[in-house]
C-alpha cells in the first residue's frame, strides 16, 4: 500500500503520521490490499477552488475524493464524492468482501470544515477528519450517497469505521 499524506492548511498542527497510520489501518480492516491514496489537509480557499473548478459548486465543503482508478477512463482524475452530492464516479458498487479492490485517488479534506462541524456537532474537529477520510476511501470503494438509501447505507459504514478507529486510535493525538 502506498498513502502519502500532506497539510496544505495552518489551522490545526496535525500528526501526519498518526493520520497516515490511521489510513493505513482503515485500508487492512476494509482487506485493500492495493492502494495509491493521497490524502490532503487544506483550508477552506483551497476546498473552496477545487469545489468550484471541479464539481461547479460554490463555496467550501468537508471533503472530496478524486477516484484515478476508474475502469474504461484515462487520463485525467474524475471527483468522486462531496458529501451530499452526486458521485461523478463510474464504480458506483458496494465493495465485496475478498475482492482485494485496487484503490487509486486522492482525498482532500477542509480542516476549516472539520472544526466548524465538530463546534456544531459536539465532537473533536480530530473525529471530523478521520469521518472525512473514511468517507473519501468508501466513495473510493464504490459508495455513493447520491439516493436516500445509498446515503443511509453509507452513513452506517461511515460510522461504523469511525467507532472502530477511535477505539484503536488516540484521536486526541491527531
């Protein structure tokens, strides 16, 4: 597996390879055997361009995955997800287990984003990027959440991996 991570943003000092660490236990427990993931820490003037050049929507947003590996498709990178719309993606199925998927892409999460939510939801803006990433790496696997079903269906493996990775991980120490 190869994840590199890096912090475009100096709202949060974050434990780069603590997140790193955390990416690559989420790949195992997903059973990725194969991985090419970047994963990028940014403010919101650069969540907020690459939400408008890419996905034509105005303003800033908690995250957005640029799926590279995406069948019959060369060339240049497609945004996978944003949260709340539609996936722009063309592997649009529920990963099976023992499939060993390849995952190729790029994550990019608005840590600005993550410490307005946590303030609103009574959570650490430290759980907020770690649902960011899971979000982005399910997006990758083939999650949408475009529908109401496919969304609820998403949130609840969203949340599931979240629980776990706080269990296994300080994410105080984020």
């Amino acid at each position: 597996m190869n994840v590199a991570v890096a912090s475009h943003q100096h709202i949060r000092k974050i434990n780069l390879r603590l997140l790193k660490k955390i990416a690559n236990a989420l790949l195992t427990e997903l059973e990725i055997e194969k991985a090419k993931i970047g994963i990028c820490l940014v403010a919101a003037a650069e969540m907020t361009r690459l939400n408008e050049t890419f996905l034509k929507h105005k303003g800033s947003t908690d995250v957005i995955t640029f799926d590279y590996h995406t069948e019959g498709r060369a060339g240049s990178p497609l945004p996978a997800a944003k949260s709340g719309a539609l996936r722009t993606g063309l592997r649009k199925a529920s990963p099976r287990r023992g499939a060993c998927p390849t995952l190729q892409g790029e994550i990019f999460i608005c840590v600005d984003e993550a410490v307005l939510q946590a303030c609103k939801f009574s959570t650490s803006w430290q759980s907020e990027v770690i649902r960011y990433l899971v979000h982005g790496v399910l997006h990758l696997l083939g999650f949408d959440d475009s529908s109401a079903g496919a969304r609820r269906k998403m949130k609840r493996e969203e949340y599931r991996r979240l629980r776990e990775i706080t269990r296994r991980f300080p994410l105080s120490k984020l």
